[in-house]
C-alpha cells in the first residue's frame, strides 16, 4: 500500500476512534457512553489515538516558527476559562459542566500524520 494511501488510512482510524470515545451512547472509558459532566483528560485522547494500527506516536503539533507545541485543544473564547494546566503549564484536561457532553466533530479536528 503506498504511503499516501496508508496515511488516509490511519488519519481516517484515528477520526472513528475518537468519534467512539467521546459518544454519548458508546464512548467514555468504560464504553457505555460518555458520562454527564465528565471532563476531557489529554492524555485519554492520547492513549484513544496510540491504539489506532499506524499510529507510532503521539504528540503535540510543533510551531514551525517558534518551536513550541501548538494547543492540543483549541475552544472558544467563552469556554477558554474552563482549560485545565498543570504545573509545568501543559495541557490536561477541559472541564464539563455537570449537564455537558463533548461535541466531536472530525471536519474540525485536525491530524497531522
């Protein structure tokens, strides 16, 4: 299989396994949908995109102008309050409200493989 057509592949994986992970019937960490009010944790999308065949890493995209990773989770400005950072100033996690559930949406999530 040409690597193009390998890449499409794996984006493509990727995209569903996030999709299951965050649904509302079927997702969360036990499988049985994602809870009400259950915070999005980083390093479960890490670990959700590290079992995708294909994928060898998993990290944040890189400014190719500064150096820095670019945020792994972009909201709006309004929910940008609700951003969770720990000590060394990385990412962890977004929190829900108690009657919220994540909104995925793969047209706006952007892989880079």
């Amino acid at each position: 299989m040409h690597n193009e057509h390998r890449a499409d592949r794996v984006r493509r994986d990727a995209l569903a396994a996030l999709a299951r992970w965050f649904d509302s019937w079927v997702g969360g960490p036990d499988g049985n949908g994602w809870p009400f009010g259950r915070n999005i944790y980083v390093s479960e999308i890490y670990q959700v995109l590290s079992t995708v065949p294909g994928v060898l890493e998993v990290m944040p995209e890189v400014s190719g102008t500064s150096g820095k990773p670019e945020p792994e989770i972009v909201l709006s400005d309004v929910a940008s309050g609700r951003l969770r950072y720990n000590r060394l100033r990385q990412l962890e996690a977004v929190e829900l409200l108690e009657n919220e559930l994540p909104d995925f949406n793969a047209d706006q999530t952007r892989l880079i493989l």
